[in-house]
C-alpha cells in the first residue's frame, strides 16, 4: 500500500468488526459462577440508607437468593468510586482489581459462564439457565451476552460471558487498559475490550430490566416491572425490602396491589406506581407489603 506522501507503508492491524455468533448445536451447557462487589461505604442517593449493599449481601446469603443459588459464587471487596452517580460512575479501576483476583483463583474455569451482578439487581439464576437453553450459544465459544435494547445493549447490572471469554479477557485487560482507557463505566470497558479482542456477541434484550433505561417518573422502590417473567434481572432496588419486594412478585407469592403506593411509602419499602394502597398502611416501620389475604 502506498501512503499519502506517495511512500510505501506497512499496514498495521485492521478492521475489527464486532462478531455476532449464531446458536448452533452442540449448545453450552449452563453451569454459572456468579460474583458481586461489594462496597460497604460507597455513596449513595437521597432516599437511599448508607451501607445498603452490606445488608442486601447478608439477606441474599441467609436466604440462598441471587448469587448465592449459582453452582458457585464469589464476592469481593471493591472501593469507593469518584462519584456517587452510578449513572455516569467512574469504575473500571476497581473492576478491573476484582477481574485480576478472579482470574488468580480460576473458579470461573470449572464452569461454563460467569455471571456479575450488582448486588441491587434483583437476579433469578433458574430463569438464565433458561435463557441460555434457548439461546444454544456454541459450547466452548467465546461469547458475552448482549442484554437490554438501551443504548450499547451492554448494561453492568448484569454481565453474562462465557468462560472462554473470560479467560481471553483477563489475560489481556492490561492492554485493554492502556488502548481504551479507564475513564468511564466499567461495563462499556467491558463490551469495548471483549469486541477489540475477537469475543463474539449473542442478544437477548430480555435478559435485563433497568429502570436507569426509563424515562422520567420511575421510582427506585417500585415493584410493577417484576411481573414479566421473561425476565433475569430487575435493577435497581436499594434495600432489603424493596429487593425482596421485588423478587415476591416475581416468584408469585405476591401481586402488586399488595404493596403501598409509592406516593405513601416510606423510603426503601416496596411500593408500586400502577396502584396499591393509598397512604401507609399501620403497621412496624419498614414492612411496605400489605397482605389482604
């Protein structure tokens, strides 16, 4: 190839086009190991309790819930971020700490995907051994799932990527680092470097429900969303009551009618926009559910 000032050049990498796999058989198998971070003293929103991810974690452990029904788990300690927007945070450094402990421990390379969930995502692993039944992605291939129909399609709430990928990932996150930069979301890092690495890509928008992806009026604690039972993932809720809320309506056990309406709940109850009931009900500080039967 000739360059502008008529010399000869080398041509140096090429074009990177970003990979979409097709299901095939014979299909991955589903065996997850799910981790979250932790960070006890981060900040936080109005309306929101300091020190709520601890709480969650320890619920979700007493109760078998999230995480903690994978066929494994980890979680790790992460740091306080640059800013408390966890809309536009700046937290790739941190992640990319956690990465480096997973990828020392190789639990990830006993099983077939690796999940990482926020701890104020409401996360149903059954529903995502589901999901990657149906979606058949070829076993042993290096493949992230695509996971809401939102701006990169690449949400951290919830990040599902095979072992395979994983492996390519760790072992390169340092270059990754020095071509792509650590000045953003740890989760458009993640998309950025997997797709500059050859990591393919499978969709499922169905995976993820992400009231940051809303438009004006949603509520941190309402519950109404949780209903689809299409979906893996429900995010965000920011404490015990409003996650546990959450993950009753989506098992069944309650409806959302049960629940106050956000306009008298409290701060962390679980309370619904489409209805509820009106005003806060008599009862113990703290307990937003309303049984009428």
């Amino acid at each position: 190839p000739t360059c502008p000032n008529g010399t000869a050049c080398e041509v140096l990498g090429g074009s990177q086009e970003v990979r979409i796999l097709a299901p095939a058989t014979p299909s991955a198998n589903t065996s997850m190991f799910c981790f979250s971070v932790v960070t006890s003293a981060g900040h936080v929103a109005a309306g929101v309790q300091k020190g709520y991810e601890q709480e969650l974690l320890d619920m979700m452990a007493e109760r078998q819930l999230g995480i903690f029904s994978c066929d494994a788990c980890g979680v790790y300690q992460g740091q306080v971020a640059k800013t408390g927007d966890w809309q536009s945070v700046v937290n790739t450094g941190i992640f990319l700490s956690v990465w480096q402990q997973i990828k020392e421990e190789g639990t990830y390379k006993r099983f077939d995907w690796t999940v990482k969930v926020d701890l104020d995502a409401v996360f149903l692993p059954e529903r995502l051994r589901m999901h990657l039944i149906s979606l058949r992605a070829p076993a042993n291939s290096a493949v992230y799932l695509q996971n809401i129909d939102f701006h990169f399609h690449f949400q951290g709430a919830l990040e599902v990527i095979s072992s395979r990928a994983v492996e390519i990932f760790v072992n390169n996150t340092q270059d990754c680092a020095t071509n792509i930069g650590l000045n953003g979301g740890e989760d458009f890092f993640t998309m950025q470097c997997l797709d500059a690495l050859g990591v393919a890509h499978m969709s499922d928008y169905s995976l993820l429900y992400d009231k940051y992806s809303q438009g004006p009026g949603w509520n941190l604690f309402d519950i109404d969303n949780c209903t689809n039972q299409g979906l893996v993932a429900m995010h965000p809720f920011k404490a015990e009551n409003s996650w546990l809320g959450c993950w009753k309506v989506a098992m069944g056990v309650q409806v959302p009618d049960d629940f106050v309406s956000c306009q008298g709940a409290w701060d962390g109850d679980a309370c619904s926009l489409s209805g509820g009931v009106q005003g806060h009900p008599e009862q113990p500080l703290g307990d937003g559910i309303v049984f009428k039967k």
